[in-house]
C-alpha cells in the first residue's frame, strides 16, 4: 500500500510540477527570443533609414563607419544593397548564401519579414532581420542583419537550467511530503495490526491450525498492510470465540460436575433430618436452605451458558419452525402465574394493542423469558401492587412490555439489574440474580433486546422486543 500510496503521489506531483515548469519554460523563451527580434529589428530600421538619407546624398561613408563599429562591436554581420540589387556595404556577410540572397529579395520586394520562431538552446546560431530602403511605394534597396542567437541561446538554456533544478527541488519536497504522509496514514494500520497480532498470541485457541471461516482479504482483497491488518483480525475473532466458547464450556462443565455432590448432599441432608435434635433443627433447616439455592443457583448458570452459547443463536435463527403466537405465550403465562399473584395479593392484568402477534421465537422459550419478569414482580412488586402485561406492533417488531407499580428499584441500580448475580439493594434474599440475564441472553439469541427501564411514575418495566416472524422470513 506504502508503493501504491507513493507512486499516487509521486504521479500527482510530477504533473504538477510539469504543468507548472513546461509553459514557465516556453514563456522565458517566448521573451527571450521576442527581445532579440525586437532589438535587431531596431537596428535594421535604423540602418535603412541611414541607407535611404546617404542615398538621397549620394554619400553613404557614414552608414558604412557605423556598421562598421556594429560589426566590431556586436561581431554581427551586415549587408546593404541598392535599387538595383548590388552590394552597397558588406560587414562580413556571404552575399553567396541562399538565405541571405533570399532575404535580401524579399525586403527588396517589400515583403512582410515571417516572424521568427521561438528560440531554444539547440536552435540555429544565427537568424537574418531585413528591411527595405525607402517607402513603401518605392524601395531603393534592403538591408540584412545576420543576427547572432548565442546570447539568447545562453540565456534561456539559463533559466532553463533554473526552472529544471527548482522543479527537482519541488519534485524532491513533494516526495519528501509523500513519503511523510504515508509513513502517517499507514503507522496507525502497522501499529494496529501488530497490537491485534500480540492479543491473538496471547489468547487461548481451541484449534491452533484452523484459519478464520470467512476471511475478510478473501472477499475484498486490498493493499498488503491492510490484508495483513485484516488477515490478523480474522485469528483474533476466532481465537476470541474460541476463548469465550471455552468459558462457556467451563462454567457448563464446572456446573455439571458440581450437581451429582449436591444431589448427594440433599440425600444425605433428608436420610439425617429425623435424626437431627430439635436444638439444631433451625441451623439443620438452614443449611438445607443454602444447598437447595446452590443447587439452583447452578441450575441457572447452565441456563444461561445454554442461552449463551453460539450454537443456541445459530439454532434460534435456523429454525424455521421457531416462532409463536407472543398473544398465546401470554395468556399461558398469566393463567400459569395467576395464582401466585392472587396469593401476594397482587393485580394481574392483560393489556394487548394487536389481535396478532407472531414472534421469531418458540413458545418455549418466550415462555421462558417471560417467566422471569413475572416471577419477580410477583415476588418484589409488593402487595396492592398491579402488574400488567402489555403486547403492542411496531414494523418489523413486537414488543411485550411487563409493568408495575410496585416499589421499584433506584434509578442508578436499574442498567445493572441485567448483569449477571446482581441483586437490587433491597431485594430480599433467595435469588441468585441469574434471570433478567438469562432472559436477556435467550431474548438475544431470537435477535431481540430486553431493556429493564422506571414505570411512571412508581415501579419497573421490563420490555421484551422480538422480530416479527414475517420480518425474519423476509
């Protein structure tokens, strides 16, 4: 990419750079060469002007002394002739020579002199000026500088020379610039890729040699640094997975594990319990107690590894057949939970806004997610509370809200309440602070949300948005 980046910019560059010297170079010509013509056109003028005033005399002695101090002079060669076409005055010039002949008849003729072409430093060493004696309705004869372009040549090969080193002074900056500017757009990519290659190292892999399922370098391709930067974010991905699948696995397996000593223990606790003197009943009860929570409390861990695991999201969005009607789930749950609500003395009540609502879960598992809202309300919400079950429509979405007006919890412990063996602060003992996660890990797994949110003005409420099955199929 550092190659591709740098010869952009080299390419950008030099066209600037070009663009900008080229017409600089052909200008300082243009003038260079245009101040020469100008100058000697001056001269010829001039010296016609002399020739047509001796002639009119008939004594040209003092056109000659002056071109003859211009030849010595400039080193320049001069030529004058008369009406007829004969030499008058020759300061070195080669009346033999066929460009000289030919622009000594053109002046003669009072032909309009062709202007002269640009100059360069390979141009010819000399170029002629003529001019014709007298007036335009009568020539008396024409006057030829063999005009030197050394000076001129020199000059503008000068500032050429100028404008070519100030353009490899520009080229080197620009280059020096570009090499700045992708040494500072790429050092984040190699940095990058070098922290996300070390984290990678040090995360644990279940399959060393196994390369990531879907490469991003294989479907996009891309410069060198960034299909390396891609290339150590696909090992990281997997070896997070890899890692987290692993966690998961241990806390299944460590629940497991642990459950045959706890059913063990509950056996030996009952074979004890008449055998225990009424002095120590309390603490044999509540040593009972804690086993039985323990034991639930593991149950819940494996919950919520199950709900967790990739392999259940997978299987969640596979499923074709994994959807219900939510309306259906929640009549079954109010019906199910109606008499624990009755026996704390707690309102239970439908609130529904749709006739149908098909969600892209099964009715086992909303069963399940609703189960625990339910069961804590029923549990915290207090007596004389009222509890409602609320289902309602939004496109692509349903969302069953679980309210009450019950105690609530503080505001600042209520983004918490979904973590995993957090207990609100005033919540009695027993729980294990495992279900709002679990709920929310299975709600996850069917590709919803479940938000813990203040019923106003008193009390909680639990939403539980699932996409719509037809929105899933789609």
């Amino acid at each position: 990419m550092r190659r591709r980046l740098l010869i952009a910019l080299t390419v950008f560059a030099a066209i600037a750079v070009l663009a900008f010297a080229v017409p600089l170079s052909l200008t300082v010509a243009t003038s260079r060469t245009q101040e020469l013509v100008l100058a000697r056109s001056g001269d010829a003028d001039r010296f016609a002007s002399l020739a047509g005033a001796g002639q009119a005399v008939g004594d040209i002695r003092a056109l000659a002394d002056e071109i003859g101090r211009y030849h010595e002079l400039y080193g320049e060669n001069v030529l004058v002739v008369n009406a007829k076409g004969e030499v008058s005055i020759n300061a070195g010039a080669n009346v033999g020579d066929g460009e000289v002949s030919a622009a000594v008849a053109a002046a003669r003729r009072n032909q309009r002199a062709q202007s002269m072409q640009r100059l360069d430093p390979w141009s010819r060493p000399t170029v002629l000026i003529a001019r014709p004696v007298g007036t335009g309705i009568q020539v008396n004869g024409a006057v030829v500088i063999q005009a030197s372009t050394a000076r001129a040549r020199a000059d503008i090969a000068r500032d050429w020379a100028v404008i070519a080193l100030g353009a490899v002074a520009a080229m080197g900056l620009f280059m020096l610039l570009a090499l700045t500017l992708s040494r500072w757009v790429l050092r984040p990519l190699a940095a990058l890729s070098r922290a996300v290659a070390d984290l990678t190292a040090a995360l644990p892999r279940s399959h060393p040699d196994e390369p990531a399922s879907v490469s991003i370098t294989r479907r996009h391709g891309g410069p060198p640094e960034m299909r390396e930067l891609a290339e150590s974010f696909d090992a990281m991905a997997l070896a997070i997975a890899d890692s987290v699948d692993a966690q998961r696995q241990l806390v299944a397996d460590t629940a497991h594990a642990m459950r045959n000593p706890l059913a063990a223990l509950t056996i030996r606790l009952d074979s004890l319990e008449s055998d225990i003197p009424e002095r120590a009943a309390a603490t044999f009860r509540g040593a009972s107690a804690e086993v039985d929570r323990l034991t639930a409390l593991l149950d819940g861990l494996l919950d919520l590894a199950v709900a967790e695991s990739p392999a259940a999201f997978a299987a969640m969005r596979l499923e074709s057949e994994n959807h219900c009607d939510a309306l259906q789930v929640v009549a079954d749950r109010i019906d199910a939970w109606h008499s624990a609500f009755e026996n704390a003395s707690i309102d239970l009540s439908v609130d529904t806004a749709v006739d149908h609502a098909e969600v892209a879960v099964s009715a086992d598992i909303l069963a399940q997610i609703l189960d625990v809202p339910l069961s804590n309300s029923s549990r915290y919400a207090g007596a004389g509370a009222r509890v409602s079950v609320g289902v309602a429509a939004e496109p692509g979405w349903i969302t069953i809200a679980v309210r009450d007006n019950g105690s609530g919890v503080d505001e600042s412990e209520i983004d918490k309440l979904a973590t995993r063996f957090y207990r609100g602060s005033d919540a009695p003992a027993g729980g294990s602070g495992l279900g709002l996660p679990i709920a929310s890990a299975l709600t996850q797994s069917g590709g919803g949300t479940l938000t813990v949110e203040p019923n106003r003005p008193r009390g909680l409420a639990v939403l539980i948005r699932l996409p719509e099955v037809n929105d899933v199929a789609a």
